[in-house]
C-alpha cells in the first residue's frame, strides 16, 4: 500500500474518535483534517473543494431555505393546531403525534420539525397529564423514521444520492423510489413506538417539574427605605460581584427592571430578585441597607411585560458549551439572566455562576421580549417554554409555502427538472413571494452541516485517489467471503455504529468509497449497497448524540443515556431487520 494511503488511513482513523469524544464542531475536525492532506499532497486543491461543488450539498441548502419559509409562515403551527386535539388515552395521543410528525419529516428537514413540536408537546402534556418523557423521545424516532420515506427526507440520502450520480450517471434515482423501503421501516417502526417502546420507558423528572418553584432557586431582599443603599448604583453597593448570586432583576412600583445592568441606581422600597444558592442567602443578609422581602408571593410568579422567563435547550453548537456561567459573561453576551440549569431532569445545585454547560441542558432564563426573537431560530438555543411575545408567523402565506414545496415535489417526481432545480426555483419563489425573508433564510441554512458535508467529500476523494479504499474493500470483501448478502450487512452495521458517535453525513460519505470499491471488486450493482447506507445512516436511535433531534429532546425529557439503548435498541434491530430484507429484493445484487 503506498504511503498516501496509509496517510489517508491515518487521518480517516483519527477523524472519528476526535467528533465522537471531543467538543471540536465536525465541521472543525473535518476541515482540519481537509487541510492536513492538502498540505501532504495526499490529494490536490481540486478534490479538496470537490466536495463544495456536489449537487446533493446544494440541493440541501436551497431545501433548507424552503423549510425555512414554512416555519416562518407558521405552516407547521398550523398542522399541529389541528391534528393534536383532546385525545382520550396516552396510546392515541401517540398516535395523534408519530403519524403526522412522520409524514411531515418525509419532506421537511427533521431538526425544525421537531423544534416545532417540542413547545407545543410539552404545554399538550401538560393539559392532558400525560408526562412529556413518554411523548418527546417517542417524537424525535418518529421524525428520523419519516426521513427515510423519500429521497430529501434526510439530507444524507440526498448527499448520498449525489455521489451516485457523480460515479455512476445512469443510476439516478427518482425522489420516492426508496418508499419501497422507507414505507414498511416507518411503519414497523411507528407500529414498535405504539405498542412496545412506549412501556419500556422509565419514570423520568423533565426540566419543567424542576423549574416549577421559582422560590427554589432565586431568593428576594428589599431595599431598606432608611438605609445606605438608597441611590446608589448596582456595582456601588456590591451587588455586582457577590461570589454564588447574582442580582436578576429589581421590581419598583409594579414595573421590572430586567436583566439589570451595574449602572442602575437603587431606590428605597425596590425588590431584588437574586438567582443562586440559598446557603448564600447568608452573604445579602450581611448587606448593610438589604431586608428580607415582606411580600408572600415571588417576583418571578408575577406577569411583567418588560420581563420574559424562558425555558431553553443548549445546543451542541453554543459557544458556552464547556465554559462557565459567570467567566463567559453569559448576561452580557445574550442579554439574559441564567436562573437555573436542568440536566437529565435534575436541577443543577451549587454555585450557579461555576456550572459548565453541556449539550442538552435547560435553562431558565430571565430576559427581554427581544432575546426571543433574536433566539428564535438561534444556532444556541433551542427555545421551549411557551414565549408570549415572540413574532407571530405571517400564517396568512403559510398555503403559499406549503403549495411551493409541493411544486417542487411534483417538478422533481415527474422528472420536469432535476431536484437541485426545483429545489434552487423554490427557494427563489419563497425569497420573491414573501414566504421567507433573506435574513431567515441565512439563519436557515445550517452552515455547520454543509461544512460537514463538504469537507467529508474530500476525505472519501483521499481514500478513493489514494488506493486505500480499494485495500479496504479487499479486507472488506475477505471478511465477507465475497459473499454479497454478508457484505451488505456488513456495510449497513458499520455506518449504523458510526452514526451513533459522529455525524451521519460524515460517516456516509466516508465510507462510501470503500463500500463502492468492494461491490466493484465482487462484480455486482452496486445499489443494494447505496441504499443500505442511506437507512443505516439514518438509524441512530442508540444515544442521544448520533441524531441532533436526539439531543434536542433530551433535557427537556429528563433522560439518561440509557434510556435511549433501552428504548432504541430493539427498534434498531427491527429497522435494520425490514431495510436488510427488502433492499436486495427492490435492488437484486
């Protein structure tokens, strides 16, 4: 084997513990390893920036804008409006759920599918005392099942799809031809969620039973009208730098100063609201001119319009992620006031301002009316509290955005144009008709995926152009005794275990390559293959990492990690079972 690819091998093999164990962004893992070959002269400028010029990546950003304009006309409002409804029992109240949620993913990209839902799920359980824990993890399968119905359901299958085309032109294949498939898995695999995998859940304490006391975790002294802390500022009489509070907010004479800034004078009578430990309530009443509070009902049970409190999930791309609270400047970076953290349905005790975040936690925050616009597409928050005040969705265009992705749908299924096509005319007939205004549409486009995708070509281009994917997919094919059932379940396990630790695209397109290689080598199509990675890369149903709707559900549920191998485990083995029985049939060898 030359030295290229033994350097292609090396890169690849040090790819995929660094996005699986560390907190660098793939995008960032991939780039840098893009890079290092570069350097090495393992491949040249042209297939390092192949990947940027690959139809399935654009198609992907021009449907990511479309999906864009029906979240801002509210056109998924207005399904969830209609089909969640009263329904009597935990088992229909699923159904009323997964079935829609299904369908609407065969379509719509699943992260704001699910990020649509998630509110209105937990303010619905809420009304029908059913726990969320039992609907929101039951949700996010649901929506990867419904990516496998179609060719755009996923945008691996449509990345995929794209490297096909490029090698094999002939092949191409039409937007619902893997129905075939994609039809029986989701519906063993809703069929699963209904009867089995719901019972299987245990007890689980979500973020909004931990936020319910607002007593618990803030703690409220006044202004001591004779004292000496009558108009002085903030940082003047030490408030600013205590060691575990922080003051939140001040209520003067019925109104709220929120998200309160050091410069602000104190007036006699004000009521300060301070978030932190109650042992440390010790500290403020140290505080010469500070009373404990005569009120009986807390400042933060009061409705205030200047004042928002907001339930948020932390991304797993935040820039706080591994920093702490307080040496972050969170309040000043986001103009919002951390109350308290959530993680894995228990609140966070301790000194607030130390507390690292990590993925999937619930903050409550207190903030300003215009944090939740700001943040209402935002890459570092998920917003999951109902938010009076947000803008409200133009529901008047919502059939227009809906009636333009059908458009597309039926231009790209009756073969008019190609769907990089009717996807880039969709795109500019949302921008054109008012569906989607460009700033959304930036804010749509999820740059770190398509940065992900990208630069994964490039690592398939060194394995292919270095002569390592053909060695591979001879060990490949030696391991499978050249038989090709063995092989195509070989193919589909190993993507399925590497979408569970690292991102689905980069595990597809990686591996691609070498399962290309290996059906050449045996002599047979190579589709059964193509398919197969397709379903596997869309099979992360083992932890809350491998699927971003995955960790988006996971705080607000008060999961563990467990819960999901408990729960997803045997519905890998069905999906697998389904897709490893029908593909060969609908794509012989």
């Amino acid at each position: 084997m030359p030295l290229d690819a033994w350097i292609s091998l090396a890169v690849v093999s040090a790819v995929f513990p660094l996005m699986a164990f560390t907190r660098i962004g793939p995008d960032m893992v991939l780039l840098g390893a893009l890079i290092l070959l570069l350097t090495l002269g393992v491949i040249d400028s042209g297939q390092a920036l192949g990947g940027f010029s690959n139809s399935g990546l654009f198609t992907v950003a021009f449907l990511y804008v479309m999906v864009a304009s029906i979240r801002e006309t509210g056109g998924i409002d207005l399904i969830i409006r209609h089909v969640l409804g009263r329904p009597r029992g935990e088992g229909r109240a699923l159904a009323r759920l997964l079935l829609p949620v299904a369908a609407l993913s065969g379509f719509l990209n699943n992260t704001p599918v699910v990020a649509t839902y998630i509110p209105a799920v937990l303010s619905w359980s809420r009304r029908l005392t059913i726990p969320a824990h039992r609907l929101l993890m039951p949700l996010s399968f649901a929506s990867i099942l419904g990516g496998t119905i179609t060719l755009f359901g996923t945008s691996t299958n449509l990345v995929v799809h794209g490297l096909l085309i490029e090698r094999y032109p002939d092949l191409a294949m039409g937007l619902f031809d893997i129905a075939w498939v994609g039809v029986p898995v989701a519906v063993v695999g809703l069929v699963y969620l209904l009867l089995v995998g719901r019972w299987l859940l245990p007890e689980r304490r979500g973020a909004q039973a931990a936020f319910e006391n607002p007593r618990e975790f803030t703690i409220e002294m006044e202004v001591d009208p004779e004292g000496p802390l009558v108009d002085k500022s903030v940082e003047e009489a030490g408030l600013r730098h205590l060691q575990e509070l922080f003051l939140v907010e001040i209520e003067r004479d019925g109104n709220v100063v929120s998200v309160v800034g050091p410069g602000e004078r104190l007036k006699g009578g004000d009521r300060l609201v301070f978030a932190g430990t109650s042992a440390a309530a010790v500290e403020l009443q140290q505080i010469r001119g500070l009373i404990p509070s005569r009120h009986g009902e807390s400042s933060l049970e009061k409705d205030f319009k200047e004042r928002r409190l907001v339930e948020a999930v932390v991304s797993d791309q935040c820039q706080f992620v591994g920093r702490r609270i307080r040496d972050g400047h969170f309040r000043t970076l986001y103009g919002a006031a951390v109350l308290a953290v959530c993680r894995g349905g228990e609140r966070v005790l301790g000194n607030l301002g130390q507390v690292r975040l990590q993925p999937a936690d619930v903050l409550l925050l207190e903030a300003r009316p215009p944090f939740i616009e700001r943040h209402r597409q935002s890459r570092d928050f998920l917003l999951i509290s109902q938010v009076n005040g947000a803008a409200r969705p133009v529901h008047e265009k919502a059939w227009l955005a809906w009636s333009i992705l059908l458009g597309v749908v039926t231009l790209a299924t009756l073969g008019v144009m190609s769907l990089l096509n009717a996807a880039m005319l969709g795109a500019a007939l949302v921008l054109v008709t008012g569906c989607c205004s460009v700033g959304a549409a930036k804010r749509g486009l999820d740059t770190q995926v398509l940065l992900t995708i990208a630069a994964s070509f490039g690592l398939g281009a060194a394995l292919e152009s270095s002569g390592a994917a053909g060695t591979l997919a001879g060990l490949a094919l030696g391991l499978a005794d050249g038989n090709p059932w063995l092989l195509l379940i070989g193919t589909y396990a190993l993507v399925a275990l590497l979408t569970e630790l690292v991102t689905n695209n980069a595990a597809a397109v990686i591996i691609f390559p070498i399962v290309m290689a290996s059906a050449e080598s045996l002599g047979v199509s190579p589709m059964p293959f193509v398919v197969a990675v397709m379903f596997a890369a869309s099979a992360s149903f083992l932890t809350p990492i491998g699927y971003q709707t995955n960790l988006m559900v996971y705080g607000p549920g008060g999961y563990r990690f467990g819960d999901y191998l408990r729960v997803g485990g045997l519905l890998n083995l069905l999906v697998a079972a389904v897709a490893l029985t029908l593909i060969p049939h609908f794509w012989p060898f």
